[in-house]
C-alpha cells in the first residue's frame, strides 16, 4: 500500500505546520543529545574506567546505532506503526539515559551504553523520513527545518556545561531525560508516516540490493562518513599539536557551528537549482579539501579556515543524502532507506574512521594522517564523479 502522506497544496497550511513541529522535534532533540553524548567519556573516566574501557564504550555507540536503527526502522515500515514505534524508542532513551547512574563498572555500563545506541539510533531517520514525506513537493525546505537542530545543539551544550561545573557530571542524566520528553511532546503535532499494513520489508531490501544507484550512493556515504569521523575524532589532537590554545579550539567548534547553520539555511536553494546528486558530489570532493588543509597548516590559527567548511561537508551532504535516499527508496520503504543513510554515515563510516585514522596516527603522526585521508576522499571523488554524476 502507499504511504499515507499528508496534502501540501497551497492553501492547506500543511507545509508550515510540518516545518513547525519538525524544528521542535530536531530543537529538543539534539539539545537532549548535546546534553549527554559529549560527556560521556568523561563520566566513564570519573567512575574509574581504564583508558582502554572507555575506548570500547565510545565505539559501541555507532556500532549499535548501525543495528539499532535498521532494526527500528524495518519494524516501523513492515508493520506501519511509525508513530507508535518513535514514541516507543523515545522512552526507551529516556530509560537507558537513568540507568548510566546505576553502573559501578565496566561490565554494568556496558549494556546500558549499548542500550543506548540502540534506541536512540531511529529516531532521527524516523522522524526525518515523516518531515521529508509531509513536505512534498516542498521537500527542499528540508535544510532549513533541519537547522533548529544545530540550534539546539549550540545552546545546549554551553549550558550543561555550566550545569556540570555548578553540580557534577551526573546532572546531565535527568537533563536528558527533561529534553528527551520534551522531544516526545513536539512529535505529538508532526505527521508521522504511517502505512496501512505496512510493506514486505525483505521484498523492498532485495529490490535495494538489486538497484545499482543505492550501490554507488552508500560507496559515497561510507567514504564521506569515515572523512568527517577523521575530522571529528582527532582535531583536538592535531590542534594540540600545532599549538592550539584551550579558546582556539572553542572557537574552531563554534566556526563550524556557524557554518552548518548558514548551509541549512540555504542547502534548498542549492538543492533546487543543482539536485541531490551533484551536492553529493561536491560535498564530497570539499571534505577531501578540508581533510588536505589539516594535512598541511601549522599556524593554530588558520585551523578555522577548514572549520568553516563543516558547513559543505556536513550540513550539505546530510540534506542531499537524506533527499537522495528519499527519492530512491521503494515505495514504502521511506525509514528503512533513511535508517541504511545513517547507519552507514555515522555509524560504519564512523567506526572505519576511528579505526583507521587511529592506525595511520599511529603510523605516520597526525598530519600525515589527514593527508592520507584527503588522498582516500579525493580519489573516491574522481573515481565516482562521471559515474554518479550522469547516472539517471
């Protein structure tokens, strides 16, 4: 059956309606996740974990996003129950976020972090799908609905840090939980995606598998994901290294935040005018740029000149790649397709990042390892342009 989507016809209001809820929904949530992700390491740290544990921890969490939201996400379209599902992941989030306080060590955090991940892994590809769907025609507004989770992000996190310093880390649990609710409230107005009885979910998989275009798009995810986890995983290293003070480094997150909100802002106007493929593409090819920068700038203060192209290489690639996936997903099969973006952006491209970058660190020190990286991004890029480019 087709989807159940809502009319977005000029004078049906459903467009705003949709983009309002939406800018909510993604508000209270990445404030929610600014509250807690950043810090945990540190929690793990202060309840005397050993550098290696922690290391583990940290790695479950894409790891289970990667199976967390396939899992939701199949669920959600072979049964379409989208809505009863989100809520369902929602609160087991809220959950798993109490029971960190619970845990004495390594093998008592463990399931709890991995619980975690798992959960909280749809939600975003559920409700991006829902927004997406709802939009209609108008689906370009995409980035600029998306934006108000930047928002939430840069204001969260600030000021759960000045929570943690007035209290102690484990504020941030009942924090999360307070943002997490208040990301369940603002679902109650956005249009889920719903499916009369759903769809034959492996029918939809085999049709996937045999479409050469999600072959091609998920090779360029995958590359691009593990470009900007070498990035997220070792700036701080490198600005370390180069001689970068405690304010520099504020001042290269708060360059990039900058950044992203401008592209979301305007990601519409260039998806209109150049499609999703080409911004693929070019996102692509400018993280290949950023990670070349890196490679070869030694004065800490020039490190925010690639910091302000977090904008192309995230923000950019993420309303593309979300809009790509939505144009090629089969009928129905709007969550599974958005959950398979970003499992393997964030969560396989994330783990190949860490782990290789963390090698070719060790290897061949810091910079030389973010001039492999642009090596590895700029070939994909040649390699995949005339293909992907010209592919109907």
């Amino acid at each position: 059956m087709a989807a159940h989507t809502f009319p977005c016809g000029p004078g049906d209001g459903r467009p705003a309606g949709t983009a309002s809820a939406g800018k909510a929904v993604y508000l209270f949530f990445y404030a929610a996740s600014a509250s807690l992700l950043p810090v945990l390491t540190l929690y793990y740290e202060s309840v005397g974990l050993a550098g290696g544990q922690v290391g583990i921890l940290a790695a479950l969490w894409p790891a289970g996003s990667v199976v967390g939201a396939a899992t939701w996400a199949a669920i959600a379209d072979s049964t379409g129950r989208h809505r009863r599902v989100l809520v369902a992941t929602i609160l087991s989030s809220i959950a798993a976020a109490q029971l960190f306080r619970l845990g004495a060590g390594f093998w008592s955090l463990l399931p709890v972090a991995l619980g975690l991940a798992f959960a909280s892994s749809p939600i975003m590809p559920l409700v991006d799908n829902s927004v997406l769907e709802s939009l209609g025609e108008d689906r370009p507004r995409y980035g600029r609905v998306r934006l108000w989770g930047a928002v939430g992000w840069g204001l969260s996190a600030p000021l759960v840090g000045l929570a943690i310093d007035r209290v102690d880390l484990g504020i941030v649990f009942p924090v999360y939980g307070v943002l997490m609710a208040l990301t369940l409230a603002a679902t109650i107005r956005l249009p889920v995606t719903t499916m009369g009885s759903g769809v034959d979910v492996r029918a939809g998989l085999r049709l996937m598998a045999s479409d050469r275009r999600w072959l091609l798009f998920l090779t360029i995810v995958l590359t691009n994901g593990a470009g900007g986890a070498f990035t997220h995983h070792y700036l701080f290293i490198y600005m370390n290294a180069i001689g970068s003070s405690g304010l520099l480094r504020g001042l290269a997150l708060a360059a990039s935040t900058v950044s992203e909100l401008v592209v979301f802002a305007l990601a519409h106007r260039f998806l209109r005018r150049y499609g999703s493929r080409r911004l693929l593409i070019a996102a692509l090819a400018v993280t290949s740029v950023r990670l070349f920068l890196n490679s070869v700038i030694t004065v800490p203060e020039l490190v925010l000149l690639p910091q302000l192209l977090h904008g192309i290489t995230f923000s950019l690639f993420l309303v593309a790649g979300v809009t790509y996936a939505q144009e090629i997903a089969p009928e129905g099969m709007g969550a599974t397709a958005q959950s398979i973006f970003t499992s393997t952006n964030m969560g396989i491209g994330g783990i190949v990042g860490a782990l290789l970058g963390g090698y070719l660190y060790e290897l061949f020190g810091i910079q030389q390892m973010f001039l492999a990286a642009a090596l590895m991004t700029g070939a994909a890029t040649l390699i995949f342009l005339p293909v992907f480019r010209n592919r109907r």
